[in-house]
C-alpha cells in the first residue's frame, strides 16, 4: 500500500464546483483517507503513483490549464505534479517530482 499526499488548487471559476467534486471522488476513490484540512488529503492506496495521478487526472473534470495538482509518496522520495504551476521551485526544493 502507498500512502500520498495530495495538495491541489482548482480555479475558482463557473465550473469549479464540478471539478473540485469529480476531483475529490477520484481521489478518495477505494482509499482510506483523511482530509480535515483544505485542499489537502492524505491517502492510502493500493496503486503506485503514476496509476494514482493517471487516474484522478483522466477520470475526473480536472483542468490542467487552470488546475494544479501535487501527489507525494509519503514512503519513497517520489512526487508527481500536473497543471498550471506557477513556480519552478518546486523543482529545487523535491528534485525528485516529475512534471506530468
């Protein structure tokens, strides 16, 4: 089982509330979960991480020109990253994430 951790931004706009709940059940999707804080889950899960990302991403109304996501493993240094990314620094700091 992989545990990651989730942070995302969805852009506030007339869809939103679509794709924050597409989103959301793609995330939780079979796993165990805790979100108790905004825009950030931490989640268990059977898939590895590449599955995991391919699947909230293709299965839910996520947009990836408006849209950021960040999936960490919390087990292994491995991070993914897809979307409107503001700053490269991320980069820097997790030399480890790929960009999706």
């Amino acid at each position: 089982m992989a545990t990651f951790l989730v942070s995302f931004d969805l852009k506030y706009d007339s869809d939103y509330s679509d794709r924050y709940t597409s989103f959301m059940e793609q995330v939780k999707k079979g796993a165990k979960y805790w979100d108790d804080t905004t825009s950030f889950l931490v989640v268990e899960n059977s898939e590895d991480i590449d599955a995991f990302c391919h699947r909230i991403y293709v299965s839910s109304k996520f947009n990836s020109t408006k849209d950021l996501y960040l999936v960490l493993d919390a087990n292994v240094k491995s991070g993914r990253i897809r979307g409107a990314i503001k700053s490269q620094t991320i980069f820097t700091l997790l030399p480890f994430v790929k960009k999706l």
